[in-house]
C-alpha cells in the first residue's frame, strides 16, 4: 500500500477520519473544507455534483451559465468574437480579445490563453470550424450556455466578473468553482446553496427518482467532504 503523504496525514488528523466517511450539512462541510485547505497559495473550492441523468442522451444534457451571488474570486479571460460596433462594446467590456475571421485563425494557430469565448450569432460562420479544437476543452461558444448571444458586451462583463459555465461529464457529473478558500465561511455557503438550487430547477422531465445522488467539496490541494443534500 502506498504510504500516504505527510501533508494529507495532518490534513486527516486535522478533521477527524470520520468526518472524510459521513456527509455533512453544507455548513458544516465548508467549515471542513476550510481546515484542510493549507496550501500556501489562496486554493480555489470546487463542488462536484453526481447527477442520475444519461448525458449521451441529449433530453437529459444539463448545461448553462450562472452569476453566483458572491462570484468565484477569478478574473476571468474572456474573448469575444464580435465585429463592428458590438466589437468595441466588447473590447470596452473586458474582453482581452476581439475578432472575426482574424480570431478564428489565431486559434487554429494554437492559441488557446482565455477561459470564456463569447461570440455573437453572426459570427458562428468562422466559429463553427473551431468546434473541434475548442469543444474538447469546454470552450465552445453556446446559446445554452450563454455565450452565443446578441447581448455580446454585457455577456463578457457577466463572465469576466466570474459568471460560471456548467455541463455534464461524460460521467454524469458537474464540476464548478464555488469560490476560493479564503472566502468567507457564510459566502462560499450561500454560493454551493445557489448552485445547486439553480442546477435542481433544471432537471430533466424524464429523469425518475433522485436528480441529485451525491455531491463532494473540496479546495484544490485539501480533502474531499460529501454533502448531505
């Protein structure tokens, strides 16, 4: 058996390991979370939700965007792909990159330094040769998620400011950051509540049963804790 670091032993004796066994209340489980979160740079918290859905099965495919009330704490690099005068808006939004064809080059180049690309409908025409490149990363503009839209400056403004993308894996889970570490207790709280009200409100019509099966809180370098939900 591997010998488990010495770091992940304090973290354990830091918790108690029971606490890494039982689900937790979401307070109670952010308070954990906290304890074990000693890395020595502000670690972002992330929120994995195990949904009963088939994502092969595109009635059952849950994805969009959401504005969390406290944000997730990161700046976010947002491109849009915009001409004209929705392309100034855009720029003047914040986003570190405006184009049309240009852009679409740039990234079949290789280029790939953003975390959002925003993209109004008119210019679908040079982002659909993209898809390729950028769907496999989780970058692909869509109106599901909100980010092909005529709304092009006030989207990359939302997703600057921290606006979260979601979608299943191909394991029926979604991964979301829900702030950072150095969060208050309360916010970090309040924002998992949100999320996953907002993600209940948009179950499938033909899923049976529990929509939610489990859901896991950790920081980037800290434990896992399961949340009673």
């Amino acid at each position: 058996m591997k010998k488990k670091s010495k770091r992940y032993r304090e973290m354990v004796a830091a918790v108690g390991e029971e606490a890494l066994k039982e689900s937790h209340p979401i307070p109670e489980a952010v308070a954990l979370m906290k304890k074990t979160a000693t890395a020595k740079f502000n670690e972002s918290v992330e929120l994995v939700i195990h949904l009963n859905v088939d994502p092969r099965k595109s009635d059952q495919l849950v994805r969009g965007s959401y504005s969390l009330p406290h944000g997730t704490g990161k700046t976010m690099r947002v491109i849009a792909f915009a001409e004209g005068e929705a392309a100034e808006a855009a720029k003047a939004a914040g986003a570190i990159e405006v184009g049309g064809e240009e852009l679409a080059k740039k990234i079949q180049d290789g280029w790939l330094d953003f975390d959002i690309a925003i993209a109004h409908p008119s210019m679908m025409r040079y982002v659909g040769a993209l898809g390729k490149m950028l769907g496999p990363k989780g970058l692909m503009p869509s109106p599901k998620s909100g980010t092909v839209t005529d709304r092009v400056a006030d989207a990359v403004g939302e997703f600057a400011a921290g606006k979260i993308e979601f979608r299943t894996d191909q394991q029926a889970n979604i991964a979301v950051c829900v702030g950072q570490a150095g969060f208050e207790e309360e916010k970090i709280a309040e924002n998992i509540k949100s999320i996953i009200n907002h993600i209940n409100s948009m179950r499938p019509a033909v899923v049976k049963g529990n929509f939610m099966l489990s859901a896991k809180l950790s920081s980037t370098m800290g434990l896992g804790f399961a949340l009673a939900i």
